[in-house]
C-alpha cells in the first residue's frame, strides 16, 4: 500500500466512524440512506424494467392542500426537466407554485455537481435560508439533484446546514410523496439517495414551464465516464426510453400545440444501444421525430464519439430537426483528449466535422470547451485554439478544469497555476466572442423565423426569441406574437444577439433562419 491509499483508507475509515458518531446523535429511526459514489460507479448487468404503472398514492392527495412550494434549479436541462416533474408531483399533492421565497410551505433545491462554484453557489443558498427556517419552522426544505448523490455533500449538510429538512437524489424523485411524508413526521433529516438508478418510470405528473418549448428526455444516465466527469456517478447508467414513449410523448406535445422538443440526454447519440434486441438508434427516432407536426426539433448533448452518418443524414432531409450541432469537443490537443477519455482524436473530430459540413451546408456547430486540464500545457492549449479556427465554431460554452472528487482526474497531479487557467479562459473566450459576433454580421438586411418566447430580459417592452440555428433576436412587436413562430428583419448585428423589426406571423414563402 503507498502513502496516498494508505491516506485515502484511513480517511474512509474515519469518514466511516464520523457517520456512525452522527447516526448515534441523531434521531435515525426515520429514513437515513446516504449514497456512495463508490456503489454509484458500478454498473450492473441487469437489463432495465420499465414502470408504465405509477401512481400516487391516495393518501397524500391532500398532503399539500393550502400549502405552497418552490423549487430552485441549477444545472443542465435534465436538471429543468426534473424540476418539471417534481413541480408535477406537488401539484398532484395540492401544492401550489410561489415565486415568493418568504411564503413557500415546501422549498426544494435542485442541485448541479458539474463545478466547484456550481456547488459553491448552493451551499450559499442553503445558508441563506437559515433565516426562514427560524422565522418559520414549519416549512420545510430539500436538497435535490446531483449533489445530493455525493456523500461529502450530504455529510457537510448533516454537520453544517442544519435547517435542511430533506436530502433526496436524481434517481428516486418519484418518491417525494414518501419523502415529504416523513419529513413532516420525523425530528430529523430524511436522507434518501439511492446511489444506483432504479426503473424508468414513465408516467410521472409533470407540470412544464410554458407552453411553448419543451424538454423530452430519450434517456438517462451516462456510461462514457470521461475522466473529468462526475455526471456517470450522479445520474446511474445510461437507460433509454422506448421508442414508442418518446414518440407518443412528442406527439401528445404537439397536439397541445407547442412549438419545439429538444430530445435530451447526457450522450443523445447512445440512444437505443442498451435496449438489448433493438436495432434503432438516435438517427431512427429522429427520422420517426421529424414525421410530427411539430415545427422545431432540437437534440442534446452528442458526444462526438458516435455521432452516426444516419444521423447526419437524417439532420441533411430538413423538415423539423434544426441545423444546429452542439458537439462537445473539450480539448484541440490528441494527449489531452485522451486522458480525459473521450475516445476521439482531433485528427476524427475534424473528419466528422468535415461530413458533417459536407451534408449540411448551412449547418451551425457549437461546443463545449474545458481548459486548464491536469498538466495541460501552453502548446495544448493553443491546439484548442486552432482547432477552433479550423472548425469556426459559432458559440461556445468554456470551463476551466474543475476537480470533481471521485473522477479518475481528481487523483492527477496538476501543475498549471490557477492564473495561467484563468488567462488561458480569458483568451479562449476572446475567441468564441469573436466567431459569433462574426457569424452574427451576415443577417443583417436578412429575414429570420423566431419563435417568440416572451419578453426580453433586459426589457420588459421588448419581445425575443430564437432562429432555429439558435440565435437570440430581440424585437418589439404586440405581446400577440409570444408563443408563435414570426418573421423578423434583422437591423442589428451584435456579438451574442440580433436587433430586428417585426414584419408579422411567419408565412411559409419565407426561408427560414
Ligand atoms: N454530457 C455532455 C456534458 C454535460 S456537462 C457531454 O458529454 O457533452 C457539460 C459540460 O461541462 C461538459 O461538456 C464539459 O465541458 C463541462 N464539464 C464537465 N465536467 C467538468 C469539470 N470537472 N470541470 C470543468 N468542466 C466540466
Ligand atoms: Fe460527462 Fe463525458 Fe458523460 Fe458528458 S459524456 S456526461 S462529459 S462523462
Ligand atoms: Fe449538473 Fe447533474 Fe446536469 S451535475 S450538469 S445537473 S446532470
């Protein structure tokens, strides 16, 4: 044994000794099930079962009546999406929505384990709402969503953050009910985190926000396990949902008269792989996807890995799958690409970039870049930037390298001070400024189809919306138009948006954005 296991044993046996001091201090007769990313890296060979079944159980019906709740979310769209379906299930409970902090009966807190400053932000936000707590004993607060799955976050609730009524995880939201139950029985906190992923469950409430977009996911979970990566440890294996589902589901949205899906999942393109005897893949159900009338289409997130030619063939028909790629690319250097894992090179990323391009002409690509790796050094970092030159990527979401304890890079040295990740940030974002503000210039004097969502959030007077190539246009025009697809001149180029006039309802003659 060398000295860092022979450390990491003792803290495990002292971390151990520290949670049974505290389940002895406390009152554990109600529920105490903390997780273990340990348990939550393993994945079993069992095939998943799917609940078509579910049901609230009568006995709560009432649990909420008079009573109202709040839910804050942070993190990704499955994070968004989560919060819908728990906003479902307190509605089937009676519970009705605030906006207001001060009256929420329940207040949940949808957390996101992406970053470091991702979970510093919550803890401060748990903090903040120690006054409530003493003003209003009666309410209750939870912690849900990523975080939660992680035991150092849950043992710092239970030491620091006592006025947490709740802590349950990503996988057994469909047992709030339960949970809230024992929360208003129980002196203690009701820790509940399953580590591992149980059944997909399919008709669980869901009350979404607005009317117009919406979010479906296709499957959960994430198998890749990029070394930097906490997600395969927050969100269990990768379970598709079927078919069938999906397609109903989009359909159902359309009846009801929206205006866009995006199809979500942590790796969109692994869709269908684990359903053992089926031979459909993301391409599939995008083809099947783009025969409802449902004017727009988006997917989320593809690992460049298995990004198919069907795919890319199915993107090129048009019709109601936008052509916009969001393609994660992380790293332009082959050494740090493959300790991160992601199991591409630079030298494939082009290539497919290159058929990609080939197909469809006027596609937009977009990605996420992490900088600041373990030991990256100055000529990685400007292979990034090239890469990003020779793709012309028109938006980009940047990171500096985050440790995530647990992930196989948190055990690597780094010898990259701090100041030189921030910088190299700095310059890489110069970058992604520039490319989208220059692929922002030709729309001036063009005319786009948004679909308006509301108004701005700069200005309440102003109306905004997206192209299909996802590009923000902001434009005044009768609050009549919020909630359809419009046709707008654009005047004004600026770097992340677009300034237009509004000319009316989109007529078809038009070509769209
Ligand atoms: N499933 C998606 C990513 C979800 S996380 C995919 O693979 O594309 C969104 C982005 O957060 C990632 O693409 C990555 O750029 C960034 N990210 C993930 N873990 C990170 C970490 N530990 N530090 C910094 N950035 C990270
Ligand atoms: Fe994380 Fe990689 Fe999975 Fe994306 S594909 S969620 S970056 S492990
Ligand atoms: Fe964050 Fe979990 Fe999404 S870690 S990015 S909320 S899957």
């Amino acid at each position: 044994m060398n000295e860092e296991q022979r450390k990491s044993t003792s803290i495990n046996i002292l971390a151990e000794r520290d949670k049974k001091e505290k389940a002895k201090n406390r009152d554990f007769e109600h529920v105490y099930q903390p997780p273990s990313l340990r348990e939550a890296r393993k994945r079993g060979k069992a095939e998943v079962q799917y609940n078509n079944d579910f049901q609230i159980n009568e006995r709560y019906r009432n649990m909420g009546r008079g009573r109202t709740f709040m839910i804050k979310t942070y993190g990704c769209q499955m994070n968004a999406h989560d919060t819908e379906v728990m906003a479902g299930i307190l509605s089937a409970l009676g519970y009705e929505p605030t906006s207001d902090v001060n009256a929420a009966d329940v207040i949940l807190i949808n957390t996101c384990a992406i970053r470091e400053n991702a979970e510093n932000k919550v803890f401060s936000e748990i903090g903040n709402l120690k006054h409530l707590k003493r003003e209003r004993p009666e309410v209750l607060l939870g912690v849900c969503g990523c975080m939660s799955q992680e035991e150092s976050v849950v043992n710092k609730i239970l030491k620091s953050f006592q006025n947490v009524d709740m802590i349950f995880g990503t996988h057994n939201i469909h047992r709030l009910p339960e949970i809230l139950e024992e929360a208003y029985l129980s002196k203690a906190m009701v820790v509940e985190v399953w580590s591992k992923e149980g059944d997909v469950i399919e008709n669980l409430p869901k009350v979404r926000e607005g009317n117009i977009k919406a979010w479906v996911n296709i499957m959960y979970g994430c198998d890749k396990f990029c070394t930097y990566c906490i997600v395969p440890f927050t969100r269990g294996k990768e379970r598709s949902r079927k078919p069938e589902d999906i397609i109903q589901e989009v359909r159902e949205l359309a009846r009801e008269g929206y205006q866009e899906v995006t199809l979500l999942g942590q790796n969109v393109n692994s869709y269908g792989k684990d359903i053992k005897g089926l031979n459909y893949g993301l391409g599939d159900l995008l083809a099947d996807i783009s025969k409802i009338d449902i004017p727009r289409v988006r997917f989320t997130t593809s690992h460049p890995w298995d990004f198919t030619d069907r795919m890319i063939e199915v993107i090129a028909e048009g019709g109601n799958i936008v052509p916009h790629i969001h393609l994660p690319v992380q790293s332009g250097n082959n050494a740090v690409l493959k300790i991160m894992g992601r199991k591409y090179t630079r030298e494939s990323y082009l290539d497919l970039v290159s058929r990609i391009k080939a197909q469809i002409p006027d596609v937009v690509l977009t990605t996420d870049i992490i900088v600041g790796y373990p030991n990256e050094s100055e000529d990685q970092f400007r292979e990034t930037l090239t890469l990003y030159d020779e793709v012309g990527f028109e938006h980009a979401y940047t990171y500096i390298y985050s440790q995530r304890d647990g992930t196989p890079a948190a055990k690597m040295k780094d010898n990259v001070p701090q100041d030189v990740k921030k910088d190299r940030l700095q310059r890489l974002n110069r970058k992604v400024a520039a490319y989208s503000g220059e692929a922002m210039k030709p729309y001036e004097g063009e005319v786009v189809s948004v679909l308006c969502e509301g108004t701005s959030k700069k200005d309440d007077e102003v109306l905004a919306g997206y192209t299909e190539k996802n590009k923000l246009v902001n434009f005044r025009a009768p609050r009549s138009a919020i909630g359809k697809i419009v046709d707008v001149r654009i005047d004004e180029a600026h770097q992340f948006s677009l300034n237009g006039t509004y000319l009316g309802e989109h007529s078809r003659a038009v070509v769209s954005q």
